[in-house]
C-alpha cells in the first residue's frame, strides 16, 4: 500500500536555474539583481485551500509538521484570501538532511525544533498565478513592496532565532560583487544564493531570470566538490515515487573510504542501467557495474564527513567497459 500523501493542490512555482555566466551578464546590463541567500531547507508555500490556510511542499503536499504556524499565517493572509506566498523553510542548527524528515513527518513540530523553525518569505503572488503561466502577476519588484507592507523586516543576519522573516538581498552590479555576496554568505555557512532579476514578471517553472550560485554551479569563485570510487551498490527509485523499481543512481566507495548514494542520473540512464542489471541477473551472471571505478561530484563535504547533494558523473576508463 503507498503511503505517498495527497497533493492539495498543483502548483508550478518558479525555480531557478543552473548558473549561467553569460545569460546573468546580460541581465546586469539592464540593471542590479537581487542576491538572496539561499537557506539549509525547502520550499514551501503559505496559501488558502478551500478556505482554510494550508502549508504544502513546492509539489502541493501539506506539511502537518508546521501547522502551530497556520494561524500565523492566517492573520497575515487574513484579508487576501486568494494570495499565496513563496518561502524556504529550515529547521536552525539541524542539517538539512535531518530538518527535513522531520518538516515532511505528519507530526506537528513542538518544544525546541518548533522554537528553531525559520521562515524566509520571498515572494506572494495569487494562485491562479502560481498554477499557470501568466504575465500580469507584476515584476518582482512589486511584489516585494507589497511584502513590505505585510511582513516583519527584521534581517536574518541580526539574529539568529527561529520565525517568520522577509527575504533582504544585497544588489549586485557585477560579477565581482555576486562573488564578494557569496564568499561573505558561504563564511556564514549557508549553502549558497539564487540571483533574482527584479524587473522580470512572473513565471512557472524552471526558467531564466532565478539563477543558483552554489558550490559546483560552474562560476570561478565556486568550486564544488569532485572524487573518484568504485561502485559498490545500487540506489533504487522509491517505491511510492514515479522512478519505483528503475535503478536512479550508485552507491560509490570514496577513495577515502566514505560510502555516498550518488544520483542524478537522466531517465534514459536509468532505464539503460536497469534493465542490464535485470537481464544480467536473469542470466545468473554477477551484478553488473559493481566494482567498476567512477566519478562523483557535490557541493562540499559535511561536518560529519559525507557528501553534500552527491551527484553520478559517469563511470570512468580504468578496468571496466560501462560507459
């Protein structure tokens, strides 16, 4: 029996996009971005359904664990009903690997993990904007002002408590200055930022105009995290997800000896990876793939010593023929 939870609804938020030097060059041209901090957590959404005040995941599945803050909420939101808002929620001082089980559970949060959640609002638009393409939800810029007017200012830098905040970016004119925001960020030990242009309208999906500034993005100042393994084992798809039973990605043996589930794989390598390894089995002939060396990439190392967003790159020409 699954025990995937119901979407509420179907929203279609904006996501930013991998970091692309050229395309954010040309938007300076026209203007300073927005350099906002990109937090340890996940995505929500703050919204009415059917008149009551929910908080879903960025996929429409609701988050129980916060409803202590629905009344909150509820009163910032409580004469516009058809109004949503955008924030990245995190749990303070638990990694995000941890925070968010606990944020996905149906428990409520309580005592001192409710006391450290962290709400970063940063963007209200309606829901009919949120589930479908539009252009008259407003830039960004407008936006924000109307989130002046509704929400707290404190900034996040000034104290370090949990709560609901408003987004405060610093304006960057050039690629020296989203360098000098995300060394000063990253010394903060936050994962990173997402630049925003503010005159862009509205949009859905994973398009330009958001881009992400992390560690391995590809920008200079940047670097992320690369090593060889060997493969010791594979990573299965979920079985209440769309990728049950397809192989979506390899747990690698470091050359350091560290043990990562590393994914990413496109759904073309998924299903060339997983039907070998099903024939090969049928054959009564040893698991392919297990033991041929191969390269993984990530954002960095945590503090207790395991990779961050672990990422497949491929397998490499020492000993093995899979490619």
């Amino acid at each position: 029996m699954s025990t995937k939870k119901p979407r509420l609804w179907a929203p279609k938020p904006h996501k930013a996009v991998d970091w692309n030097q050229k395309a954010i060059e040309k938007a300076l041209q026209q203007g300073p971005l927005d350099a906002c901090v990109k937090y340890d957590g996940f995505r929500c959404l703050i919204t009415r359904i059917d008149g009551e005040l929910r908080i879903t995941t960025r996929e429409g599945i609701e988050l129980t664990s916060l409803d202590a803050f629905r009344p909150k909420f509820g009163s910032l939101l409580s004469e516009h009903d058809a109004l949503c808002l955008d924030a990245e929620v995190c749990i303070l001082g638990v990694p995000f690997e941890d925070a968010s089980g606990l944020l996905r559970r149906d428990a409520p949060l309580t005592g001192e993990q409710l006391c450290k959640v962290r709400f970063v609002v940063f963007d209200c638009v309606r829901r009919q904007h949120m589930q479908a393409d539009t252009t008259d939800a407003g830039c960004r810029r407008d936006r924000v002002r109307w989130l002046h007017r509704y929400l707290p200012e404190d900034r996040l830098e000034r104290r370090n408590t949990g709560g609901i905040y408003l987004e405060a970016p610093w304006l960057v004119y050039s690629i020296e200055d989203i360098a000098h925001c995300y060394k000063a960020v990253r010394g903060r030990g936050e994962e990173g930022m997402i630049l925003k242009s503010p005159w862009l309208d509205y949009r859905n999906g994973k398009v330009t105009g958001w881009w992400k500034v992390k560690p391995g993005c590809g920008a200079d100042f940047a670097p992320g995290f690369e090593a060889d393994g060997i493969v010791v084992g594979y990573v299965w798809g979920d079985e209440s997800k769309g990728n049950a039973g397809k192989i979506v990605g390899f747990r690698v043996k470091l050359e350091d000896g560290t043990e990562v589930n590393a994914t990413g794989l496109t759904q073309p390598q998924m299903q060339r990876y997983t039907e070998t390894v099903e024939y090969e089995r049928r054959c009564g002939n040893d698991d392919p793939y297990i033991g041929d060396h191969s390269r993984v990439s990530g954002m960095e190392r945590t503090k207790d010593g395991s990779i961050r967003h672990p990422h497949f790159d491929g397998f490499r020409d020492v000993g093995g023929t899979k490619a």
